[in-house]
C-alpha cells in the first residue's frame, strides 16, 4: 500500500500504522516584552534552536533498607532556556539587549502541539564569546521562574 501524507501531524503507513511529522520551520518562539510588544525569535544555529529544561524533578523518592518508601513532591518552578543565536541577529540583539537592561519577559515554544516556557523570565548572563573560521553564535541562558510544559489540548 502506498504512504499517503495526511496533511497534519502524521502520515499514514498502512496496516494502522502512522508516522508523527515534525516541521521546524512551523515552530515559534514568540517572545514577549513587558510592553506587550511581540517578536518571533528567529537566526539559530544550526541544530537545536531553543532547549528548554525544569530545573529540579517533581517527584523524589527515598527508600529504607527493607523496601519501605517516601515520596516528596517538589513544587519548585524554575527552568531553563538555552537559546543558540547566530551572531548579529536582530534576535541575538534583542536577547543581549534584554540582559543589559534586566528586563524580564515571557518566551513560550508553540509549534501547535507543545508548549513549554514561562511568563517570567530574564537572561542570566551574557553569551560567551569565540570567534574563528566558522560563522560565529552565541548561547544565551534564560531563567524562567514560572516553567510550564504541557500539550495545547490540556
């Protein structure tokens, strides 16, 4: 049976069975200033664009020599954002322009499926920077204080 593309998320394999798609071009990160102005974040490196991460687990558990347990909950939200900024971007320039001012913003990953980020964050501190035979990036580390991740259909 031939693959027919279903137009959305997946594709149609036959025999039941589908394939998830994934577009990077469909992600956006918009970002938003306190002003309410919008920017889509755009000029990332080659490979990952944005990574984002909770900082510490939900759940911990302990366990006693005889096998009884204990679990906490931790309700900790901070996470972490790594954007991978080509150098020179008007992005790299708004995320550099954000840590000198302190400003703090919202960032959300939504690509019509996911969504991860947080109304609260700030950059933690400048990119590092190196220069050489390729074209030059930057990687700007963003505290979020209110990390949330969840699928649009909750």
């Amino acid at each position: 049976m031939a693959e027919t593309y279903n137009s959305g998320d997946s594709l149609t394999m036959g025999n039941g069975r589908t394939a998830a798609f994934y577009r990077a071009k469909e992600v956006q990160y918009p970002l938003v200033l306190q002003s309410g102005e919008t920017h889509l974040l755009e000029n990332f490196q080659d490979g990952d664009m944005i990574t984002f991460s909770k900082d510490e687990a939900k759940f911990t558990g302990i366990s006693d020599p005889q096998g009884n347990v204990g679990l906490s909950e931790n309700d900790n939200s901070l996470g972490t954002g790594t954007a991978n900024m080509m150098y020179g971007s008007p992005s790299f320039k708004l995320l550099l322009n954000l840590y000198n001012t302190g400003e703090t913003f919202s960032l959300h990953k939504n690509d019509g499926t996911e969504y991860v980020g947080g109304d609260h964050c700030v950059i933690k501190q400048p990119p590092e920077v190196a220069d050489g035979k390729d074209f030059p990036t930057r990687t700007f580390t963003i505290v979020v204080l209110d990390y949330e991740h969840k699928t649009l259909d909750e």
